[in-house]
C-alpha cells in the first residue's frame, strides 16, 4: 500500500484530522510526478512530498487551511527558467496540487 495513505489511515484512525495534497498535473519539467502525494495532520505532522521540498511550506499552509475550512482547492506553482536556481526549483515547470480535507 501507499506509505502516505497508510499514514492518513492511521491519523484518520487515530480520530485526527487530516488533509491530502496530490499533484494532479506537471507541465514541462517537474520534481515528482502526478499521483504524488502529502498529508497534512491536525496537529501538523507531514508525510510524503509533492515537489521534494520546494512548494511544501505553502502546500502546508493550504492544507492546515482545507482542514479548518474543509474546503478544498486546485494549487499551481511554476517559476520561469530564469529564476528557477535561485530558489531551488531547478526543474523550472509548473506543477498543480490538489488538495482536499479527507473525511473517511
């Protein structure tokens, strides 16, 4: 089984709230690929990766908020070749997340 859902299992489980980050889409060049994924528990624990570290602090914050609000919502982060470097997205694409309050 897949180590991140097993995590959201065991949170869900463990009666915690819980929300999934999974990258649905990859322009160009990207860290990880689509069906990617991260979650988020209530009281800020992490597994799994959407960007290998780039996009995570905010994938992080949207999450924490999905799980408040329970609303979900469609991400995008890209970065131009130009910039790429310097902010350690070297792959200079676009990735969009879809992230989502889990309720089962």
């Amino acid at each position: 089984m897949n180590p991140v859902v097993e995590k959201v299992a065991e949170w869900r489980y463990a009666e915690k709230k819980v929300a999934l980050a999974t990258v649905v889409k990859v322009e160009r060049s990207g860290p990880l690929g689509p069906g990617t994924s991260m979650a988020v528990s209530e009281d800020g624990q992490v597994a799994g990766s959407v960007s290998g570290g780039c996009v995570e602090p905010a994938v992080y914050e949207e999450a924490m908020d999905a799980i408040e609000s329970g609303k979900p919502r469609l991400l995008t982060y890209g970065i131009s070749d130009d910039e790429a470097f310097g902010v350690g997205l070297t792959c200079g694409g676009i990735i969009h997340i879809f992230v989502e309050r889990v309720d089962w």
